[in-house]
C-alpha cells in the first residue's frame, strides 16, 4: 500500500503518510462498529474517543510504519469475528472472515496472532455450545489456509530475518533472556506496556 501511494503521490510527506493516516480514521470507524456489535452506542462513542486519544495510536496515524495498518486490520479481523462470542458465527460471515484474514496476513505481521485468537474463540465456542454446523469444516479451512499464507509470506519475506546479525543486535536488548535478572526482565515487560506511550 505504501508503494502503490508513494507512486501515485511521488516521493513526499503526503505519499508516505497517506496510508497510515488513512488506516486510522479507518480505525475509528471501526471502533465504534465493533462497539456497538458488542454492546451498545454510548459504549461506542467512548470506545472512538479512548482510541482517538491513544498517543501511541496518533504517533503511529503519522509515521510511515506498518503500525496504523496493523492496528486497522486487526479492528477489523475482530469486527468480523465478535459473533464468536455469542456463538453466532454462521454462514457467509464466516467465508468473508477467512477470505479477509488472508489478505490481512499480506497487510499486517501482526494479523496471524489476532485470526489464531479467533481461531481459538470459535472452536472453544463450538465445543461449549455443541453447534457443529459446519464449523469444523470451517475451522480446518481457515486453519490451513491462515496457516498458509502466512507461512508462504516468512518464508519468502521474513525468513532471512531470523538469522540475520544486524536484525539480533537491534532487538537484543528487548529479549527477556537478555535480561541478567528477574527484575531486569520484569522492567523489560513494563517498559514494553508503556514504549509507545512516552
């Protein structure tokens, strides 16, 4: 997306913060869908404001990160999947989350945790509530098919990362085994809560 924008616009603030600006005004809508789907209107409205005002989700509305993008589509991925919660998930609902969990595989690295989180809820839901109807079909569907993309997509994008010296050095001091202590480790988890924050 950021390269289709940066064509279109040319090389400038605008292409390059178009997308993540653009992923978040999506953002609020769809806080205030999922919201009022979960419970009801005034609970959206502030669900709007508490993310409209979240600093680390402004930051990332105006820098040309993944970040905005990430934050979009897995508001969206849950939009799709809250009648899990209730047991709901029928029909074509079901088709259009397993069909928009794999084009939010390609858009965001963080989309396979949130579909395995939905993939969890749905089979723990079926299994509660006795109704089959197709989900087991469904759930080894979108299983594999998640599964999949995401796979093809580390092993043609993410792969070389793993072994890479300058990528371990970057992100060594963030791993909690690089922590000399359980206090070391514990201020390592807390200052991830707060990172974006400050």
């Amino acid at each position: 997306l950021q390269k289709l924008a940066i064509g279109i616009l040319g090389v400038s603030e605008l292409g390059f913060r178009l997308v993540p600006l653009l992923a978040s005004i999506v953002l609020l809508l769809l806080m205030f869908q999922l919201a009022r789907e979960l419970d009801d209107e005034r609970t959206a409205l502030l669900a709007v404001a508490l993310t409209a005002c979240s600093p680390a989700l402004i930051r990332y509305s105006n820098e040309a990160k993944q970040y905005g993008v990430d934050a979009m589509v897995s508001a969206l991925l849950v939009l799709l999947a809250a009648p899990v919660a209730t047991g709901e998930l029928k029909g074509r609902r079901r088709w259009i989350l397993l069909a928009v969990g794999v084009i939010g595989v390609f858009l965001s690295m963080s989309a396979i945790l949130v579909l395995a989180g939905v993939w969890l809820a749905a089979f723990a839901a079926a299994v509660a509530r006795k109704r089959t109807e197709g989900i087991f079909v469904w759930l080894a569907s979108a299983g594999i098919i998640w599964g999949a993309s995401f796979g093809a997509l580390y092993l043609k994008f993410y792969a070389h990362s793993v072994n890479s010296t300058y990528m371990r050095q970057f992100w060594a001091p963030g791993y909690l085994s690089a922590q000399h202590s359980f206090l070391g480790a514990v201020a390592t988890v807390v200052k991830g809560f707060f990172d974006p924050v400050w």
